[in-house]
C-alpha cells in the first residue's frame, strides 16, 4: 500500500497545563513533528501565559473558553484540521501531561501511515512497575469487561495516544461522547463499523503518581461504565420488551381464540402460544437491528436471526438435561444456569455474526 501524502497532525486537548507541556513539544518537534495543535480545553486566565508560550513556538492554539471535557476538544481539533489541511497523511492524538514519549508518537504516526484505514493505539504494558494502583485497576477491569462484551482483547482501553488517517476524521468526529467516556465509545464506535484497531507498544510514564490527571474517579468512571455496558444493557430491555411481547400477546390469544375454538383447549393454547412466540421474535429482530447493534445494512440478518433461536432452543434442551443427568443438578436449577450462558452467547452471536458490521469502504 502507498504511504499517503500530506501531513502529520499532532492534536493534544490541554487543561490547566504546565512547563512540562512546553518540553514536550520542543521533544515533537526533535522528531520532526511540527503540525502541532494545542485545544485549550477552558483553562482560565492563569494559565493563558503557557498558551501564548506554545503559540510563539509554532503551536496553533484553538479555545474553549469554559471546560468542555477531552471528546468535546479533540472534536473541535478534528473540525479544525478539516477545514484547515487539503492533505493529511495521519492524525495523532495525545495527552498533555507528559505520559507520552516524543518517540513513541513518531513510531505510531509511521506505522499509521502503513495502516491509513485503521485506528492504531499506542498501548502501555501494565505489567511493569511503577504503576499507580488506581491506574492500573481501572484499566485491567475496563479491558476485561471491553474484551467480555465486544470480542476484542485491548490490554489498554484508556491509552490517550491514538493514530489514524485522513479517512476515518469525519467518522470521529460523528463518534459520541464529551469527556473522557469518548475514548471508550471510538472503540466500540470502530467495532461496529467494521473498522480495524491496532496496537503498538509504548512506554509507560507516570510522574508525580499521575498527579497531574484530571480524570475525576466517581464521575468520569461513572461515564465509562455506562458507555462500556450501554449496548449490553439495551440487549437485555430488548429481550424483557420481546417477553413481554410473547406473554402479553399469548394471554390475550387465549382468551379471544376461545369462542372460536370452544372446547380444543390442546389447540388453542397452541395456537396461542405459536403467534405470540412469532410476534415477540419479530419485535425482538427488529430492535435488536435497530437500535442494539444498528445495523441497518445487514443483509441475510432475519435468517441468521432464526437460525441462532433454533439453535440456542436445541442447546438448551440439551444442556438442561446433560447438566441434569451428569451433575444431578435440579431441571429447574440447569435449566437457569444454561439459559443465562445461552444469553450471554446469543449476545456475542448477534454483534459478530447475525448483525456483524460489514468492513467499511474507505
């Protein structure tokens, strides 16, 4: 593949920076990186001495005059290298408080430019020292939970440092999320499109015990969290509405059926029962593909949909009675163990295959 022409973007979204941010750009700048934009992400006047600093080195300064959160200030660098940049070779994003080696930004923005379709992660090994505790929890419960729920093993879910081309701008920018939550759902955004993610080792800087973070533990874990189970919990109401269907529709069924049917209870039961499964599969069908997975370009989907049903009832029949009969477990008991695994791989079975992304043209 050709090395695409343009240029490089260096877009660091910056709250109340200090003198480290200015040694760090002199650092890009040893590499040859020299496109460097600085987001102000509402600093206050205190600061704006740092600002002007970067702005006489070469640095082109964008604004926000009251703090928006990092998604929101890298949108607003996005848009600007938009309108501003007829050729881009790759942009690359990264935090201002020194956790990124100028090396490593150089390595990630050549290799971006091999892989210009891609979104590439500049990942930390967390399996070194020097680590701090929070840090490191967080991250390993972020990347378990990610790699459980969406099928991609990322040991570094919360890496600041990313890279990617000139194709994939607009889609960030249309990737929801203000704060630090955005960075989460452009994984997931990346997954459901089809978009490959990639990653390539990094250093680990953490001075002062990351001291100078300005994530907020209760409130910005409270936003990851939500992002990171959104599309799981909508799995789960959309199954409950597809229940609630089946019962609501079969309890009317049986009582409208019998002045037709009279005394053939065995059928209209039946019949009751095979409508109202029906309907409540439809129902599930259609929001799964709406508004679970949104895959409205999914074609062949109703029929992987049926097949995977009939495939999670012969499984679970079977497994009920295997656990049953080998472990002497209760039918109901494996009956509610089988059921909450089937769930659990009906959901992985609906995102990779029934309603899997197709690869995006870039």
């Amino acid at each position: 593949m050709e090395t695409p022409k343009g240029e490089t973007i260096i877009l660091i979204p910056s709250l109340e920076p200090d003198e480290r941010l200015l040694t760090y750009v002199q650092q890009l700048r040893h590499y040859g990186l020299r496109n460097i934009i600085i987001v102000d992400d509402g600093s206050g006047e205190k600061y704006q001495p740092i600002f002007r600093e970067l702005g006489k080195n070469g640095c082109v300064l964008l604004r926000h005059t009251e703090n928006k959160g990092k998604g929101s200030a890298l949108k607003t660098g996005f848009r600007y290298i938009k309108r501003q940049f007829d050729e881009i070779a790759c942009v690359i994003t990264a935090d201002s408080d020194g956790q990124h080696a100028a090396e490593d930004v150089y390595r990630l923005a050549e290799e971006a430019k091999r892989r210009p379709g891609a979104l590439l992660l500049g990942v930390r090994n967390f399996s070194e020292g020097g680590i701090p505790p929070k840090s490191l929890l967080g991250n390993r419960i972020t990347s378990f939970i990610f790699a459980m729920l969406y099928g991609k093993r990322l040991s570094d879910t919360q890496t600041g440092l990313r890279a990617f081309g000139p194709q994939l701008l607009a889609f960030m920018q249309d990737v929801r999320g203000s704060r630090f939550e955005y960075e989460l759902q452009m994984l997931i955004s990346c997954i459901r499109s089809g978009i490959p993610i990639h990653t390539l080792p990094i250093q680990v800087i953490y001075e002062n015990g990351n001291a100078g973070t300005h994530f907020k533990a209760i409130r910005d874990s409270a936003r990851v969290m939500s992002v990171l189970f959104s599309n799981f919990m909508q799995f789960i109401f959309s199954s409950i509405a597809g229940a609630v269907v089946d019962l609501g529709i079969a309890w009317l069924l049986i009582d409208l059926l019998r002045p037709m049917l009279g005394q053939q209870d065995y059928l209209r039961i039946l019949l009751a029962t095979v409508i109202a499964r029906i309907i409540s599969i439809m129902v599930n069908y259609l929001l799964n593909k709406h508004f679970v997975f949104r895959q409205e370009d999914s074609r062949g989907s109703l029929w992987r949909y049926l097949t995977l049903c009939a495939l999670v009832i012969l499984l679970s029949s079977t497994g009920v009675y295997l656990i049953h009969t080998i472990f002497f477990i209760s039918e109901k008991i494996a009956k509610l163990i089988c059921d909450a695994l089937l769930f659990l791989l009906s959901f992985q079975m609906q995102r990779r295959w029934v309603f899997a992304a197709r690869r995006q043209r870039l």
